[in-house]
C-alpha cells in the first residue's frame, strides 16, 4: 500500500515524513527532493505472535509513504499556491493521499495560519487536476467519434457518458470520491487514476505549544467540521515534535511522548487512520518458520485471504484452519488454544475477521 504526502510549500510534509521513516527514505525520482520510504506497520498482535514463535522469517505488514508534493510551485498558504506540472506524476500511483495543512505559526509566511482555507485549496487543485484529465480525454473521444460511423453503441460512447457524469460532480466542487460506479465503470475509470476519487486523510500540523489542548483548538474548529462534513478522518500533530521523538531508541520514546502530552506517536495513528481510509485490514499466518502479516480489504473471504499468499493456495483452496487473535492471546499458546477447541475449519466464503491467524489446507 502506497501513501502519499501532499501540501502546500512549508506545511511540514517532510519533516512528518521524517517522523514517519526515522530519517529513512531514498529519491523517487521525478520531483525535486521527492522521497519513499517503507515502513514497517506497527501491530501488538504480530509482536506477540513472533515472541511466541520465535520464527526464522518475520514479516510484517508495510505501507510506503511518498513525499509527493516537493515539487510543488511557490503559493502563499492562502490559497495561491499551484502545483507545478510535474507533482501528480508520482502522486497518481498512490492509493491514499495524506493532506498536510499547517497550523503554526511559521517564518516562510506573513499570514497567520488557516488550516481549513489551506485544505480547500489543495481539495481544489486536486479537483481541477481530475477534471482537466476528463475535459482532454473527452475532447480526443469526440475527435474519435466524429470520424466513425456505426449504429452500434461505441466503447468511447459509454466512456464519454461516464466521463460526463464524473465533470458534473467535479462542475459541483465534489470529490469523485463520493460518486458510486458500477463494476464495469471502476474498470473503465480506474487508468484514469483520479486524485479526487482516492481516499484522503487530513493532518493538521500545530506548534508543538498548542499540542496540550490540541482537543480544543479554536485554530481548527473549521477544519474539523469540513473533515467531519466529508467523512475525511483528521490526524492533530506536531510534525516537529513527532520527528524528534521518532530519533529517540524506543524506551526513551515513551517518557518523551509523555511529557509532551502525545498518548500515541504519530506513525501510528496515521497508519491506523491509514487502514481505515483505506478499508483494509490484517490477517497472520504463524508458524516456527515464519510470522507474517497480510493486508486484505475489510470483508475478503477466507479464499480471497488465500490467494493473497499465494495463487496456488486459492486455486486449490479446500479449508482454512482458524483461530482469532483474542483466542491465542487468552490461551497463551498455539497448542492450548487448539485443545480449547478455537482453531475452526472454515470454507471459502468465509468472511475472515481482523486479526484472524489462517492456516490455509489445498491441493492443487
Ligand atoms: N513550529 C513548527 N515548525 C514546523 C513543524 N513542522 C515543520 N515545521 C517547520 O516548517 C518548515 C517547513 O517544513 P517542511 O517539513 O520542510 O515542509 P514541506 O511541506 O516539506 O515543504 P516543501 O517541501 O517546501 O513543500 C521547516 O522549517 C520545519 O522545521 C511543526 O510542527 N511546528
Ligand atoms: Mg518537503
């Protein structure tokens, strides 16, 4: 899974993709300064499976974080920042888009700081990105449709309606997020790539001075409606401060996430809201040899979760043993957990649970 950074010049992108990465991360190429950086998904139940498998192999779930927006052109944070031709290049590819907007007071600007009116405007240049790709591929498909003749319904017939459709939300100021698109639609669309269609999550950065009553900040009162209003999940943090501590070794990160007042770092809660925006959860598979966690959409059977790990496992699928996470946990152990009777034999259609271990029985 694919993340990436985008924001207005100076809203912190960097520094929170420092605090995200513990300073890693090499050039994507293609931007000024663009960075990526994989990260390892921080997850209670994978530790507690490797301590007690001690396995070889350990794998666990990972999201990589783009710093989309370096090549941004100079805006002034109230909503004249543009971005520069090449910044959707890299951003097209990811799978959720994570909004910076500042909200501190900073040196590079002269005006205090208007977190809501920051994310409008990127909301807005996302919006007139997606609807400049639907204005010229319509324009070629009238050009190409002016030349053919046919009684028959053309594919650029039903790709114009569509495309009709989604400039129409777009001509209303709506994301395509919101639009519901039959199968055969997502597939027609889904080359297009439309930033406005991804799922977004919004980060306000505030001084760190303000992180005590982050709750409440009148700075973010109208931030918090609109992402409220667009069922767009908000992160609050300091992007600063969270790359400080992520400098620290573990056991000093906890004292210093305490006197600052943060309850959870931040690469968590983004990671969790990550997920969510994303609708995607985790399963295990657990052994000796390894412990592995899997990301698969919210829902997926258990041969959807099968063919995850491998195509061979989905084609010859013929049960799946498994045990909830709870249920290992509360035993202790793999061995009285089953002699509990907790690992159940399960078909295809099984919808797998958040925190399912499988162990996937097939021939093929
Ligand atoms: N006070 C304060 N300063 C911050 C915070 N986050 C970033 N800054 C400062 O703001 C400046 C810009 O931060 P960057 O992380 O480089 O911003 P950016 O969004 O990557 O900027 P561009 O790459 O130019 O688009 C730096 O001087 C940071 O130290 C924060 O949470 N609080
Ligand atoms: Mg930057």
């Amino acid at each position: 899974m694919k993340v990436g950074l985008i924001g207005l010049p100076g809203s912190g992108k960097t520094t929170l993709f420092h605090a995200l990465t513990r300073g890693e991360g090499s050039p994507a190429g293609g931007g000024r300064d663009a960075l990526v950086s994989v990260v390892p998904v921080p997850d209670k139940r994978y530790d507690f499976a490797v301590n007690l498998f001690n396995p070889k192999k350990r794998t666990p779930a990972s999201i990589e974080f783009l710093d989309g927006a370096a090549t941004i052109g100079s805006g002034d944070s109230g909503g004249g920042g543009k971005f520069g031709s090449d910044f959707f290049v890299g951003i097209r590819s990811v799978d959720a888009l994570v909004q910076v907007v500042r909200a501190f007071e900073s040196p590079l600007y002269d005006k205090a700081p208007d977190p809501a009116k920051e994310a409008a405007a990127i909301s807005e240049e996302l919006l007139l990105a997606d609807l400049q790709v639907i204005e010229n591929r319509l324009e070629r498909i009238k050009k190409q449709l002016s030349t053919r003749k046919s009684g028959a319904v053309l594919p650029e017939q039903i790709e114009q309606e569509i495309l009709l459709r989604l400039k129409a939300t777009l001509d209303e100021f709506k994301p395509l997020r919101g639009v519901e698109l039959t199968e055969e639609e997502k597939r027609i669309t889904k080359n297009f790539d439309f930033l406005t269609a991804k799922p977004v999550i919004v980060i306000a950065n505030i001084a760190e001075d303000d992180l005590a009553n982050a709750q409440d900040l009148p700075l973010l009162k109208s931030l918090r409606e609109t992402c409220a209003e667009e069922n767009a999940p908000l992160v609050v943090l300091c992007a600063a401060a969270e790359r400080e501590v992520s400098q620290l070794d573990d056991s000093e990160q906890a004292e210093f996430l305490d006197a600052l007042g943060i309850e959870e770092p931040a690469r968590d809660r983004l990671i969790r809201a990550a997920y969510q925006a994303l609708g995607v959860m985790s399963f295990f598979t657990v052994g000796e040899d390894e412990v592995r966690a899997w990301t698969i959409p919210v829902g997926a059977n258990a041969v959807t979760a099968a063919g995850r790990i491998h195509s061979d496992l989905a084609r010859g699928f013929i049960r799946a043993e498994v045990m909830a996470f709870d249920d290992l946990i509360a035993a202790g152990s793999w061995d009285v957990a089953k002699a509990g009777g907790k690992l159940r034999l399960e078909s295809k259609d099984y919808p797998v649970r958040d925190g399912d271990i499988l162990h996937v029985r097939f021939k093929v």
